[in-house]
C-alpha cells in the first residue's frame, strides 16, 4: 500500500499516473479491507495494452469496479473527454484522491454505482452516454455477474465499447458464462504474454476481453479467434 507511479507508454506519450492505494478502508459488515482498496495486476495489464490499441480522444469514459482507477486515469490521460469512475461509497474518496493527484478534476468525476442497482444508474443515463466502458479484475463472482449485466444493458447504447481485463483464474469462465446467458457476447482479445511486464508481480495468465452487449450483436467486432471459457 501506499503511492505508486504507473508508466503509461504510447509512441508520442510517456507519462506516469499517480495511484494511492488505501489501507484504511474496510467492509462495515465483515471488517476485512474492501479489495477495491489497491490496483490489481488486470489494471496495469489494461493500462498497459490501451495506449496502442484504443483511441481515446473525444470519447466518454465509465469505469466499473474501479478499484484505484487506473484505467479511467489512463483514458484521462490519452485524450478522453469526459471520464467517469465508479465503485462501492467507501471508495470513492480514494478515487478522488487519485483524481486530484492526477490533475484531472474537471474531466473525470467519481460516483457510486453499485451493480444492478436501479437506484445507482438513475439519473445517470438522462444526462450521459458512453463511448467507452472499461473494468478490470471484475470476473471473480458469478453471483456478481446478473447485476454486472443488468448495469451494462443500462448504460450501453449503440456503439458503446466495453473492455475488460482479468487474470484467468479457475472460476473466470463461469462468470463470463454468466455474461454470455444474459446475451452479451465475449471476445477473447488478447492473452498469455500480458503478465510479463514491468509492475506485474506474479506470472498468471490475463486476458483482455471485448464484451458485446446484446444489442450491438451484429457490430463489427474483431476476428480474433475465441477461446471457450
Ligand atoms: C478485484 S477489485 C478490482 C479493482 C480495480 N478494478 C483493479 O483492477 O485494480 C473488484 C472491484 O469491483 C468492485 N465491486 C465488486 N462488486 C461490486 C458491485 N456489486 N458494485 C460495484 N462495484 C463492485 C469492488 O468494490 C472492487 O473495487
């Protein structure tokens, strides 16, 4: 826990964003540290891959479970204008640290956005639509995955992409299982190598995953191979 500075690298771009981690916040109910409270390894993962292979410029930005925040503060960073960061109330504070830290008021809001909840996504699709919706290390739930989908079928319109990156670990395929049941189609982008890289700590096995939602079925997605999770 504690500062980290994370190298965002594109051919034209070398910066650094600034991610606190937090040690003080905790679940009310069971006591142990709400694990939004520091950057998981799929964040630098994500981070990492966006600079080459996504356009940010121009684009709104929502980021689910966004933890820390990395990825959000990335599209900041390359060009998005307007970025959204959402998670669970307790840590929201800490998202508006890294907001601050970052320079970036006034571009990228935090809010709370609970996952299926119809109370956390009123009043939010009247005033705003996105082009871009991005989380990582969210695939560790099935239970999870229901309300996951029923808030990306509330903010997704024609167009909007959502990525998303996850270490692969025994329970992911039921969660994007899940995903697929409630209509969503999942394309396996890019695997395997993204781990070995600076900041990532462990060897595991990432993936990055374009999520379709059921209404753009039929919009151009890649033709990568998909592997069956
Ligand atoms: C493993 S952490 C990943 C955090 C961050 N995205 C990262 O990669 O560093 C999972 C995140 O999802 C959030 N989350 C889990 N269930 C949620 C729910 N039902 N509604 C909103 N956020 C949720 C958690 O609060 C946490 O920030």
């Amino acid at each position: 826990m504690g500062v980290r500075e994370i190298q965002v690298a594109a051919h034209n771009l070398n910066h650094s964003l600034i991610v606190h981690e937090l040690d003080d916040v905790c679940d009310s109910v069971t006591g142990r540290p709400l694990t939004g409270s520091w950057l998981w390894d799929s964040a630098l993962v994500l981070s990492h891959w966006m600079p080459t292979h996504l356009n940010f410029h121009g684009k709104a930005v929502i980021e689910l479970g966004a933890g820390a925040g990395l990825p959000g503060l990335t599209a900041a960073l390359l060009g998005a204008t307007r970025v959204l960061l959402t998670d669970v109330q307790p840590l929201l504070a800490g998202l508006l640290k890294n907001v601050e830290a970052n320079g970036f008021e006034g571009r990228v809001d935090v809010r709370e956005l609970v996952w299926g909840s119809d109370e956390s996504i009123s009043g939010l699709t009247e005033s705003s639509t996105f082009d871009v919706v991005l989380m990582s290390d969210v695939f560790y739930d099935p239970e999870e995955m229901v309300g996951l989908s029923r808030t990306l079928k509330r903010i997704c319109e024609e167009g909007t992409e959502i990525w998303a990156a996850s270490e692969l670990r025994p329970w992911t395929g039921e969660c994007l299982n899940e995903l697929r049941d409630q209509g969503f189609q999942v394309v396996e982008i890019v695997t395997s190598q993204l781990g070995v890289q600076e900041g990532v700590e462990d060897c595991n096995e990432f993936a990055i995953f374009q999520i379709v939602p059921p209404l753009a079925e039929n919009c151009n997605v890649s033709t990568t191979p998909v592997r069956e999770f």
